[in-house]
C-alpha cells in the first residue's frame, strides 16, 4: 500500500510503491519522519537523499510523500534567527541570537510563505548601472568594488583570512539584510559569528546587526546532507527581502565545502565522476546559484537586489582545481587572498595583482553622480602605483634599490605607504575595522598627496635617500589614529608642510 523503504545506504535511501511524486519531491521516511529529496524515480520506485544521519533506519519502514518540493518557510520573523540548511530553526542554548523576539513560528503563521527553494522567485525586470555596496573594507571599495546584485568570489587557501574577510562584510557592509550560511566550516567559528553579532551594533541604524541577519549553520559536525541545501535556502531567504523592497547579501564560505556535497552525493548514487570527482553537474550547479544574484524591479514595483559573495578553499591553494576555476566564469567580481600577504600579516591579504571587478566604469559614474568625482582617479593611481612598484620591487631585489632612479624610489615609496596606510585595515582595531568612503578617499588622497610631493622634491634635486628618511609614520598610522576625514586631512597638511621644508 503505503511508501516503503526497501533500502539504505548512506544517505540514500529506496523507496518502493511510490506513485503520483515527482523528482525533487520531500518525502519523510522511518519513525522520526527523516526528511528526505526524491533524486531519482524509476516506476513507483524512488531512491531519496536523505538530509539526516540514516542510521536506524531499515527495509520494511515506511516513507511518506509530502507532495511538494523542498520549500523554505518565508516571513520577517527569519530576521535574527539561526536555522539549518532546511530552515529549520536551531534551538538551544545561545542559538537564537535574540531568544526574547524570536519564539518558533507556527508553520501556519499567516506571515509564512513557502517557496520551492531550487526555484528563483520571479521579479519584473532586471535593474542596468551600477550601485555600489560599500563594505568598509578598503581593499574592496576602493580596488574590486561590488555593486548591488553583484557577485564575488572569495578564494584563498588554508588560513589566509576567507572567513575574516567575511566577516567583516557581514558585520559592516550598508545592505538591509545579510544572510550568511555557514556551510561545512568550523562550529566554533559559527559560535564566534553569532556571539559578535548578538553583541554589535549596526552603526547605519543604531539598532542591534544580529537584526537585520539570518544565519543558515551547516558546520562540518552536521549532517552532509543538508549542507547541499544550505546555499539554495539561503537564496530563497535573500530573494524573499529581495522582493521586499531591500538589498540582500548571501555570504556563503564556503562554496568549496558546498561542492564537496555535491561530490558525496554523485559518488554514492554511482554517478560516473567528472573533473577529481565532482560530478559533470558541477558547472550548471555553480551557474544556477551565483545567476540568482541581481538588481531587481520587484513585482510590486520596488527595488530590491541579491548580492552573493561565496568562499572558495582551493585543497593546496591550487587554483587550477574544478570549483576555483568554474566559479571564476560566473563572478564579476574575485577577492583573491594571497598567502604571501597574509604570511606577512599584510591583512586582509587580498592581492591587488590576482583579483579583479568588472563593474568598475559603472560604479564610477555612481559616485561621480553620487558627489565623489575623483573615485576612478584614485582607483587607477592606486592600482597603476601599486602595479609599478611591484615591478620595481623585483627589480630592486636584483640590482639593490639604491641603484634605480630617485622617481623610481618614490615609486616604491607609494608602495609601501599605500599597503601599509590604505590597503591593511585590522578587523581586531576598533577604529580601522570599518572605514567610511569618506576616511577611505580621505587616507587614499593624503597618501597620493604626499606621494606626489615626494616626487615633486626628487624631480628638484633633493637626494632620494633624504626623503626616504623622513618619519611618514603619521600618515601610515593615521587609518588607525585619525577619527574622521577632517583629521586626515589636517595630518596631510602636516606632513606636506613637513616636506616642504626639505632643503
Ligand atoms: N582582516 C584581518 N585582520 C586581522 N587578522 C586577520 C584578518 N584576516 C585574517 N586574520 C588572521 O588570520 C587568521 C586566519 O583567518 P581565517 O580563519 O579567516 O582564514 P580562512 O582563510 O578562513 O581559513 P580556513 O582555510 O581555515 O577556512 C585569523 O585567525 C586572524 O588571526
Ligand atoms: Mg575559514
């Protein structure tokens, strides 16, 4: 009569007397009612992933169909929650992040809607031009900037400061809603997030961060199984404030361990391997996640976009291998963490010369029209500036830098005062963890200001190694130690005038 289980292995699991279901269908197998995907269905026989630890589970239980496909509960009441790759939210102890305004939802609260989640949620239009996110990471706003609705790639390997970097924009970019899913990474690290975030405030509303985020939490101790969902719920979360009218950002880390998923699962159901045993889907898996991002008129009319921003843990740091590389095609933007910078405790340790953005002209004319005509100028000085000395760098390691040229050391100069004044920014320091685009053009402007007067004063005869001498510690530190632009730039005017008296 009924569903039964005829099989189990692994997470897999057949089901026989089966009729009326469809691929993607949830069923709920045994007596805890595991819930479970139909991934494949010959006649009235499915086999079903399961997305819970089968044990216990035994031929001759019995399943039942639920008749729709995997759906993530939808409503306001997901702000400030903690759930797992279904959404269903984890309870315990320090889980919710405000346990007082956050009691379960009955599933048939009117607020609730369900939504398939491997569907995108449809929209009126897609929005041209470019709006920018500002992070407060200056690394990013200034050189690989994302718009609203972009997407991003985040790779680095082992302990290069992927989760940091994150971090960091969860806590401090100016979005409405961040939803950030946890996906195969370490439960102490979760704990970390949700603790910080349940103690910060959001410094745009004054209101507490913890509210404007839902937090998805597959951490490698959890089931595999959900983890493969995670990204999609996730998503759907997004899209749902999306089509209220606001700008979300999905923050995955990482995609790696997601794929890592998707390899279980094609191996178990003896799927031929494609590329180091991903299966041949992989592609189309990674299209079909990043392609749910964008800058959206809503059906009613509004505005509302959906940012993605996904880690990527390349095993050996090796960016040549399957999930590095597909993902590349389908980002407009990549924050490439180089183990060099970050060995040298250069942080975040994105590396100017391996990362790119291709919005760049559009956010442009943004912040022209937006009041800051000298955005791209900065940006190609800075990135021109910290090319050539990177080239001089190499140069001067061979013949020794006193050899070159007085400009050419001034060039290496506005190297070093760009990494170490502009481009480091701590996310322990409680000033420089975030940066205002006004601090950020005002530490860019001071230093190319001085730059250029440094320049100026070799082109007249002062000997290069005087001007190397000089203290530019308060410009270097001023990203730590100067509060506001105007302060900055009372520090520029100092350290001119300072120059200035150079014989
Ligand atoms: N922006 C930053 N500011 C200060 N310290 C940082 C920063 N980024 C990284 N670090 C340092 O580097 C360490 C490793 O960072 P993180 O855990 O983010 O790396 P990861 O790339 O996520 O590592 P894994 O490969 O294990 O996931 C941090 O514990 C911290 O000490
Ligand atoms: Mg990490």
């Amino acid at each position: 009569m009924g569903h039964e289980v005829t099989r189990v292995s692994g997470p897999l699991v057949e089901l026989s007397g089966v009729k009326g279901a469809a691929m993607g269908d949830v069923v709920e197998v045994g007596a805890h009612f595991l819930p479970g995907e139909i991934v494949a269905l010959d006649g009235d026989v499915a086999t079903v992933q399961a997305y819970e630890y089968t044990g216990g589970l035994a031929p001759g239980q019995a399943g039942r169909g639920t008749g729709r496909a995997l759906s993530a509960p939808l409503g306001p009441h997901l702000l400030g929650g903690v759930y797992d790759g279904l959404l269903r939210p984890l309870t315990g102890a320090g889980v919710w992040l405000d346990p007082a305004r956050h009691p379960p939802v009955a599933e048939d609260g009117r607020a609730v809607e369900f939504w398939p989640v491997r569907r995108p949620r449809p929209y009126a239009e897609r929005l041209d031009g470019g709006v920018p996110l500002h992070t407060g990471q200056r690394v990013v706003d200034l050189l690989f900037p994302v718009p609203l609705g972009g997407t991003v790639a985040v790779p680095g390997g082992f302990g290069t400061g992927k989760t940091m970097l994150l971090q960091q924009v969860a806590k401090w970019c100016d979005a409405d809603v961040i939803v950030y899913v946890g996906c195969g990474e370490r439960g102490n690290e979760m704990a970390d997030v949700l603790a910080e975030l349940a103690a910060l405030d959001d410094p745009r509303t004054g209101g507490r961060l913890a509210d404007r985020t839902v937090v998805i939490a597959n951490t490698s101790n959890m089931p595999m199984m959900a983890r493969e969902a995670g990204v999609y719920s996730g998503v759907t979360v997004a899209e749902y404030f999306r089509d209220q009218g606001r700008h979300a950002v999905v923050i995955a880390d990482s995609t790696s361990r997601w794929a890592e998923a998707l390899r279980e699962f094609a191996s178990r159901g003896g799927e031929l391997p494609g590329e180091e045993g991903f299966p041949a889907a992989l592609p189309s898996a990674l299209a079909a996640f990043y392609e749910r991002a964008g800058r959206v008129r809503t059906l009613d009319g509004a505005e509302g976009s959906v940012t993605i921003i996904g880690a990527v843990s390349p095993p050996g740091g090796d960016m040549t291998e399957p999930v590095t590389a597909y993902t590349e095609r389908f980002v407009r933007a990549r924050w490439s963490l180089d183990k060099d910078l970050a060995y040298s405790r250069h942080y975040p340790a994105v590396s100017w010369s391996g990362s790119f953005a291709r919005d760049t002209a559009a956010l442009a004319r943004h912040h022209a029209a937006a009041g800051d005509p000298g955005w791209a100028g900065r940006r190609a000085r800075t990135a021109s500036l910290l090319a050539e000395s990177d080239r001089l760098a190499a140069l001067a390691e061979l013949v020794g830098s006193s050899t070159l040229p007085g400009h050419e050391r001034m060039v290496l100069l506005a190297g070093r005062l760009l990494r170490e004044g502009v481009l480091q920014q701590s996310a322990l320091s409680p000033r420089d963890a975030f940066c205002t685009p006004e601090r950020g053009a005002a530490l860019t402007e001071a230093v190319l200001a001085v730059v250029d007067r440094c320049q100026e004063l070799v082109g007249r005869g002062v000997p290069a190694g005087a001007v190397e001498e000089q203290d530019f510690a308060p410009i270097v530190r001023a990203r730590e130690d100067a509060a506001t632009a105007a302060d900055i730039g009372a520090r520029r005017e100092a350290m001119l005038n300072r120059l200035g008296e150079l014989p």
